[in-house]
C-alpha cells in the first residue's frame, strides 16, 4: 500500500482525540456518580465507582467503533 502524503498526523490527532473522549467520559460519570453520593449523604463511594466503571466501559466502546471505523477506512 502506498504511504499517502499527510495521512500520518491526521491518524495521530484522532488517536489523541479517541483517548481524550475516553478520559473525559470517564471522569464526567464518575463526577456526577460523586454528586450522587452527596446528595444521598452516604458515606460510601458507590455512585462515583459505578459512574466511573460506566463511564470507561461507554468510552471503551465509543473508542473501539471508532478504531474500527479507522482501520476500515484504512484498508480501502
């Protein structure tokens, strides 16, 4: 396959930009699954851990279609 002139930092920022989407869906779960313990007043940290665990596990997925999606178009 031929090497595409411009192709490489491109493939890069969107790499940059999947991981980013990843860090930032986990932290927004996880945020408010915190502001969910405060407002029940419970002393334990369940909300935050479960945000958390759904955040990843949503940004996870988005990251993997979007791999996917990049390898396809990769090989056309």
């Amino acid at each position: 396959m031929p090497y595409r002139q411009g192709s490489q930092p491109r493939s890069v920022a969107q790499v940059a930009g999947m991981g980013l989407e990843l860090a930032g869906t986990t932290v927004a779960l996880a945020g408010l699954g915190h502001l969910v313990d405060r407002y029940c007043g419970g002393a334990g940290s369940i909300g935050f851990a479960a945000g958390g665990f759904i955040g990843f596990g949503l940004g996870m997925y988005r990251f993997i279609l979007k791999a996917l999606k990049q390898i396809e178009e990769t090989n056309d």
